[in-house]
C-alpha cells in the first residue's frame, strides 16, 4: 500500500470519547431542485450547477417514524420544485448531534448543485450508532423506492441500482465509520466521507469496507485527532485522510473550499466513476491554505 503526502499554500482560496458531540455549522449553498420523472410529474432540462427542490418522505424505521429530507436537482429552489430531467447517485447525510435532517440536507447541497440527490434522516437522540446504520439503510430503501414506484416530485429520479453515497459530520461522521466498520455496512454504499469522525471502541473492523475519505482537525477537543488517525490505518484502500491544520470541531476552514471539494472529487471517483475525481481531490488540496493529504488510492 501507498501513500502520499500534499501540502500546498494558496493566496486566497465505544469507549473513552466524549459524547458532547456539537452540530456543526457551515454556511451552505443555495440548494438545487431535483431532477422531474418520467412517470407522473413533469420535467424540465437544466444543466449544472442545479436548483435545489427539496421534499420530505417518511419511513419506519426501529419501531419508529423516521423523517427524511430529501434535496434534489430542480429548475428552481424550493419544496416540491420541478424536477431536473435527470436521474442521479443517492448521497445520504447524516447530521452532528446538535443538528437534524434538513441542516443536514443544507450543508450539502453543493452536492445537489452538481447533480447529486441528498436525502438527510433525523436521527433519534442517544448515539445509538448501531440503530443509527439501520436508520440510514431504511432511509436509503424508502428514497429509491420512491424514486421506483413513487408519482412525487422523486418519481424517477434516482439511480436504482448505482452504489450510494453518504457523507457526515460530528456523530454524523462516526456514524461514517461504523458504516465502513464490518458490523454496520450496507452493500449498497459504495464510498463514505467522515468528517470530523472516528472509529468508536476498539473492535472497528475496516477491511473490505467501501471507499474512505477521513476529514479531520488536528486542534479538535472533542474528537482526538490521533484516534482519528488509528481508524483511518485500519481501514483498507482505497481511502484518504486531509488533515485540517489547526482547525478545531467546528470545522471552520476560514473560507478555503476544501470540505466542498474535496468531498465532491471523491464522490465523482467512487460513485460516477470519473477517474478525474482523484486529480480534483489532490488539486484542492494542493491549493489549499491549510490541508495536507495521506491516500492510499
């Protein structure tokens, strides 16, 4: 296995872990309406960067009513917004402890914006990561049953038998982890970006996991970097780890992109395929102020 370091500045562009797990806070992009389906609701041809349309769906899910907010590629932003003529890759996104499905949903519509479908659960209070793998897995049935079978504004509009995505921050990117870990995976999930997450105890299990990329803070109080660190080397290619430098739980980047596009290369790699995802991973970092890059591609 190899691994490679990138450090480049730029002018201007379980167990013993602390459960106080704050949401984290990111100023988002206008979200994208999805795109129309051909069954029922109308389309309209669009190209990128989309709208955001959003929709909320409900499922059951441990006993429970599970909300899910779904952010789609539209022709103009808003809830139950005509669909883009598309169907596109599922990216699930699980929120920190102090947030909830449609921040969540907020925080990641760049994805939306280059043709993504984001579909964000709220998850029940208590860190039950364990029931936390379920409710993503439920969330991830009911979004492309929808899409199948449905006549909304989702008709359609998903791919239905392309790997998924998910992407987290906080608990939601534990939560990350313990869906690479061997106990929680879903075969669907085809890559996962934890960002500001780790293993938790010590029977993480990471081999023969879907793809990783790690985005961590090495002046993080809440989740240790080095623990973060030791999840990752247990992990097998391919994987990435951006180290953030002086950049605490908040993931506050003082404006420098590379949570947006970082995260956006890697899911273009390991989801669409795109062999260019890689090189825009390196390239963000190598133009970052602040980020330093170990992968094992």
């Amino acid at each position: 296995m190899t691994t490679s370091r990138m450090s480049l500045s730029r002018s201007a562009r379980g167990a013993a872990l602390t459960l106080a797990l704050a949401g984290i806070t990111v100023p988002a992009a206008a979200v994208p309406a999805s795109p129309a389906e051909p069954q029922s609701r109308a389309c309209a041809a669009a190209s990128a960067p989309y709208a955001v349309g959003t929709t909320t769906l409900r499922t059951r899910s441990r006993g429970a009513s599970l909300q899910i907010t779904v952010a789609y590629p539209a022709t103009s932003n808003g809830e139950n917004a005509k669909p883009v003529c598309r169907a596109s890759h599922l990216v699930v996104a699980g929120h920190g402890s102090g947030g909830d499905g449609p921040s969540a949903a907020r925080l990641h519509t760049y994805l939306v914006q280059q043709g993504y479908v984001v579909a964000a659960p709220t998850f029940a209070s208590g860190y039950d990561f364990g029931g936390y793998t379920e409710d993503v897995s439920r969330t991830i049935t009911k979004v492309k049953r929808s899409s199948r079978t449905g006549g909304g504004v989702l008709a359609g509009r998903v791919k239905d038998k392309a790997e998924v995505g998910y992407i987290g921050t906080s608990m939601g990117g534990i939560l990350g982890l313990a869906l690479v870990d061997r106990d929680g995976r879903d075969k669907r999930i085809g890559a996962v970006v934890s960002k500001a997450g780790t293993a938790m105890g010590g029977s993480f299990q990471g081999a023969g996991g879907p793809p990783l990329l790690m985005i961590n803070g090495n002046a993080d109080t809440v989740i240790s970097y080095d623990d973060a660190r030791q999840s990752y080397r247990r992990v097998a290619r391919p994987k990435g780890f951006i180290t953030l430098d002086r950049v605490g739980h908040d993931l506050n980047t003082g404006g420098d992109p590379i949570l947006v596009e970082s995260s956006a290369g890697f899911f273009d790699r390991y989801l669409r395929g795109r062999k260019a995802g890689v090189r825009e991973i390196q390239k963000s970092v190598g133009d970052s102020r602040i980020a330093t890059l170990r992968s094992a591609w």
